[in-house]
C-alpha cells in the first residue's frame, strides 16, 4: 500500500473535523449592489436581484447576511467599518460580494459608489472606494472578496481606466495588513464581465455541500466560459489557508479532489484543460497543483518561446497524479551553411562546419530542413523524444579547372573568388547535395571606355562525399550573358595639394567723410593649399577642411612690401562635369603684412574669404585649376581693430595646378 493511501483514512477524517469547525464558526457576509447610477454612467438592472437570490443562498447555508442596495460613498465606508467590527468579534468566515461598476486608474481598482461624480481620473480615487480599503474590513479566519464588476466603461473614452488603457480590473494580489483571504473577479484581467452571467452561476453553486469554495469557482469559471463563448473567464486570487467549505460536509462525505505533483525540464506558464492557472514553473523545478476535482486532465507548460508541452494526467480522490515534462533537443551536423527550418518555421542560421543544436524540443516528429545560400534545400523526418537526438546532413564539395581567367560565380552568387587560366581551383564551400551552375565571368575594356563581361557556364551534381571536377574551356562550353558596358569612373575621395601663381589688388572704401585711408596698389606672388577632404557623390563635390595660404609682393607707396593671408577652414560645394568641374565656397581668413625680411608691420586683420574656381582634369592624378578669391576685410592694415571700421577689398586670381595625393574611387556600369 502506498503511503498516501495508508493515511488517507486519516487525512479524511482530519478534513472532516476541519469542516465541523468551520460549521461551528460565525458566518458573515456583506453584500452591495449598486444600480441606479446616473445616466452619464449607466443604470445596472441585474445588480439587486441577483444580489437578493445570492442572499437567500447564504443564509440557507448559514450566513448572517446584510444587503446594502444603491449605497453611495459615506454609506460604503460605513457598512465596511461596521463589518469589520464584526468580523473582529466574531472571527470565522468573511464573505464579500460587490455588483456594480468598477474601475482602475493607474492600476489600482475602484467600486464605483451611487451619486458619484467623476470628470477625471483625479476624481476617482477621491470619489470611490479603493478595494485595498475593503481587504482592511475583512479580518476573518477565512475571508472572501467576490467583485462582479467591470460590466462596461461607465466614463467613456476611457477616462476612468488609467494610463495603461486596460479594459476590466487590474490584477489585485491584496493588502498587506489582510491575511487569509481569496479575491475573485468575474471577468480576468482585461476583460469586460457581461451583465447577469457570473453571480446567478455562482449563487446556483454556492450552497453545494463537500465542495470547497475552490472547486465551486472552478465549476462556474468552466459554465461562465461556456456561457459568454469563450469571451469571459473568471479568475481569482487564493491566499487561503486550507480548504473551506462554505455549506459544510456532510458526515458521510468523503474527499472528492486530489493533487498533481509536476516536475518539468522547461521553464513555463501552466494549463489545465486549455485555462490559465496562473502558476509559473522554472526549469527542472517542481509545483504542485491542489484542491482538483477526479476526472482526465489536460495539463500543458507554454514557454516564452511558444513551445508547447503536454501531458494526459488522471486525477483520482486522496491521490497525488505524478506528470514529467520532458524535453528533447536536436543537433544537426553538417559541414555546409544556411538557415535552418523546423516544420518550415525558421530557427536560426547554422554557420559553416559547425553544428547547430535546436534545445528544449517537445516530443514529436519535426521535417529538419537547411536551406542553403545558393537556393538549394535539404530535408529529413526526425523523431524527437526526451533524450538528445543527432541528424547528420552530408556535403560535397567542387573543384574548378579553367581555361579562362576571371571572377566565379556559384548559381549566380558571386563566390568573391578569382581563378587565373589553366589554373585549379577548390570551391572553399561544402555544398548540399543538389544541381550546381558553375560560372566563370571575364571583362575586357575596349576603346570606347567600355567594357565586354563574358560568362562561361557549365552545369555539375554534387553528391554526399564527393568532389565533382568542373572544366571550364574556351570552346566547346556554354558562353552567354554578353553584354556592353559603358564604364564612369568617379573618384570617390581625394586629398589634394594645389600650387598657383597670383595676382592682386587691394581696393579700400571710403569713410563716411568721403576719407581713404591709402591708394589702391597691386601686388603678385605664389599660393599653396592643402584639401584634405574631397567627396564626390555622382556629379556632387563637397571639399572639407580646405586650407590655403598666398604671398603677394607689392604696396601702396613701395614695392618692398609682403602682404600674407591664410584662410582655415574653406568649404566648398560644387559640380562635377567628368573632364571639369566648378566649386564655390567661403573661409575665415586673416591677412598681415611684413617687410621683405618678414618683420612684422602691424597687426593682423580678419575677413572672410570667397573662392570660386574652376578645375580642368588631366587624368585621375592631376588637374589645372583657376581660381578668384576675394578678400572682405574689416579694419586698416597694421591698426588696431578697435579704431579701424573702414573696409577694403583684396581681389586675388590665382593660376596653377592640383595633384591629388590619394585617391579612392569606384565604377559604374551602365548597359
């Protein structure tokens, strides 16, 4: 005899005492209903009647009723501080029941008093009665709090339901200070409770003898399903301390549930005949499921990846069901690449010469699938079970000799692969088995600047374990896809050194008094700049960090003068024609002058500097360019800034030759 059966005699008669001693206890419960809401709220029609007929079974069963109807706010809060008081002298059970509208903000629920007015989610909790406050009446051995709520949103447009926009009550785990108490919702967390469903089912069960309060809720969340097809399911929270049983046990009863112990080598959420039970298991733990009526059970463990497992386990009264959710896993050993399909559903992609393990698999049987980069597929039947499983997908492989030089293609993929002529080469790829078109593609430039793409094709089967030799000749062999391409070459980037020669003229303005404080003179020298950055883009040119630097010699009264200007850092934008192209752009710029033996003559003045030029392109490497370069300055050469507002003008031509110093560039084709 097994030891659950040897005490079972014992565990009998054990629940039977318990239940005499609930039957001696004091039984209370209160019961609101609220209807007569007002009219930009919703009247409820079902609230009092039900509430009536609820009344009536408990106090066949033994309860010490009291029924509050249409209770507004002041009338809620005192009944509930009357019954607390209750509660506290008499002990025993507690059983609330609450038909109404009801609401959550924030994620806090709230019964909806008579008379209430609400504009706002701020009015609510000023307005209604949070259920936190009624978990603080129930002070029983036992405690039960039954909300038949959440009918419809009585506010519209969702204003009373909190940020998160849920629909239904938020899931309430209960007070702190509150012990021993189960909550039940007539609808689960989301959800919207149709009007005169719930509490008739439950006031139909209620008074059923040698049931625990449990399996009635069980029984009435099953009819409440089937009777909203499928759109309504009850749920509660149980933090009850044993069984109760709300009508008593009969002497001659006997226990009518058992338990099942689950053990599972997968983390997940558990199912009972399709419903939720709100219970997660880790992976390779242990949970137990309670208070279960005798019958065939379903019992499911969904994991978060939405692999599901399941078990067929009988319950029988007194006993414990043993269930073991085992899990299998596959590997796929294969030297080939691709993603890898299980019952046509992609898992991942398995790299080459590496094994790829699929874990935490039920039992079944799964179609393994590798799909290939070059569009071709193999499939196997595996039966997975609770142990690890090994598939082997074999390769081959291919060899290439060649008479012509060029770039190979593998069924039009390009292998990023070149062979020379008359040379052999191994395809570094292992292959499934399967038909393959070898391609060899050559290019030829022409004078025009284009260019002939040759393509030499031949066609070979891989097979598991061989390696298949593929010639490629100049005659005799396949050769298509012969096409003209009209080749553009665009440099990409370059960093660009430019020398001139110059010339310029300084123009000043006159005061407002018609003064000028010098005479126009010109001057001559040489020019250097550096452009470090040059991106092309088509026929788009943008020049970065342009720097230039030009000497000229000359001066107003004397020809023995140096005038030095620096510009940091240019910007330039412009067009790109192919053999020309033609930018515009503007800089700082500072301009000081010196005498030949570069003694400085004053200080400095900034302005800002304009270029515009043109460019001539020699080849890829060198180019000739001219350029106008205006100077706006502010102030008089060698005068403080301060006392010097009078502007002038250097206009510079400057003639030379730019020398790209790198460069990157790339291709275009074009049919």
């Amino acid at each position: 005899m097994s030891p659950i059966k040897k005490f079972l005699p014992y565990t009998t008669l054990f629940i039977l005492a318990t239940a005499a001693a609930f039957a001696q206890e004091a039984k209370n419960a209160l019961l609101i209903a609220n209807s007569d809401y007002a009219k930009e709220i919703g009247a409820l029609p079902n609230p009092i009647p039900e509430a009536t007929e609820l009344k009536s079974a408990l106090e066949s069963i033994g309860f010490d009723v009291t029924l509050i109807e249409n209770a507004d706010f002041k009338t809620m809060q005192k009944e509930l501080k009357a019954f607390k008081k209750k509660n506290e002298e008499v002990s025993g059970t507690a059983f609330f029941h609450y038909g109404g509208h009801a609401v959550q903000v924030n994620g806090s629920n709230y019964l909806v008093p008579i008379g209430t007015e609400i504009e706002d989610e701020e009015d609510v909790q000023y307005n209604c009665l949070n259920i936190e406050q009624l978990l603080e009446s129930m002070t029983g051995e036992a405690n039960i709090v039954i909300l038949d709520s959440c009918r419809n949103n009585p506010f519209g447009q969702g204003k009373t339901r909190g940020s998160s926009g849920m629909r239904g009550l938020a899931a309430t785990t209960g007070s702190r200070n509150a012990k021993k108490y189960m909550i039940v919702y007539s609808a689960a967390v989301g959800q919207t409770a149709q009007d005169g469903v719930f509490t008739p089912i439950l006031t139909q069960k209620i008074t059923e003898k040698n049931k625990t309060i449990s399996q009635i809720l069980t029984e009435v969340r099953g009819e409440v399903y089937k009777a909203t097809d499928g759109k309504q399911a009850t749920f509660e929270y149980n933090g009850l301390i044993g069984n109760v049983y709300l009508a008593g046990v009969s002497s001659t009863a006997s226990v009518q549930t058992g338990s099942i112990h689950i053990e599972s080598e997968v983390a997940g959420v558990i199912y009972l005949d399709g419903m939720d039970q709100k219970k997660k298991i880790r992976k390779n733990g242990t949970i137990d499921l309670n208070d279960l009526p005798n019958g065939e059970y379903k019992l499911e463990v969904r994991t978060d990846t939405g692999r599901s497992f399941k078990q067929s386990v009988k319950v029988i009264a007194g006993n414990t069901a043993n269930a073991v959710i085992r899990s299998g896993s596959l590997t796929i050993i294969s030297k080939s690449s691709g993603d890898v399909y299980l019952n046509n559903e992609k898992y991942g992609y398995k790299k080459r010469n590496i094994d790829y393990t699929i874990s935490e698999l039920p039992e079944g049987s799964y179609c393994v699938e590798i799909r290939s980069d070059y569009d071709l597929s193999v499939a196997e039947t595996i039966s997975v079970k609770s142990e690890s499983i090994y598939t082997e997908i074999k390769t081959g492989e291919i060899e290439l000799y060649s008479e012509v030089a060029g770039d190979i293609y593998l069924n039009g993929k390009d292998l990023k692969l070149s062979i020379k002529a008359d040379k052999k080469v191994k395809i570094p790829e292992q292959l499934l088995s399967g038909m393959y078109t070898v391609e060899v593609r050559t290019s030829a430039p022409v004078s025009d600047g284009s260019i002939i793409e040759t393509s030499f094709k031949k066609q070979t089967d891989v097979v598991p374990n061989d390696s298949k030799l593929v010639v490629i000749r100049k005659q005799g062999d396949t050769v298509s896809n012969r096409k003209n391409f009209a080749v553009y070459t665009y440099p990409l980037y370059t960093c660009a050194l430019h020398l001139s020669y110059g010339f310029s003229r300084f123009i000043p303005n006159k005061t407002d008094s018609g003064e000028k404080f010098f005479s126009s003179f010109e001057g001559h020298g040489m020019g250097i700049g550096l452009t470090l950055i040059q991106i092309r883009f088509n026929h788009f040119e943008m020049k970065l960090l342009d720097v230039a630097y030009s000497l000229s010699y000359g001066g107003e009264n004397t020809k023995e003068q140096l005038y030095h200007s620096f510009d940091f850092p240019a910007l330039s934008i412009g067009v790109d024609l192919k053999k020309a192209a033609f930018h515009a752009g503007c800089a700082f710029s500072a301009l000081w002058k010196t005498d030949t033996r570069l003694k400085n003559l004053g200080r400095p003045v900034l302005g800002l500097a304009v270029p515009v030029d043109l460019e001539l392109r020699l080849g890829e490497r060198f180019l000739l360019y001219s350029e106008y370069r205006p100077f706006i300055a502010q102030g008089i050469l060698g005068r403080p800034l301060a006392d010097s507002m009078t502007s002038f003008i250097k206009h510079s031509f400057h003639f030379g030759i730019t020398v790209n110093l790198a460069l990157a560039k790339y291709q275009a084709y074009k049919k």
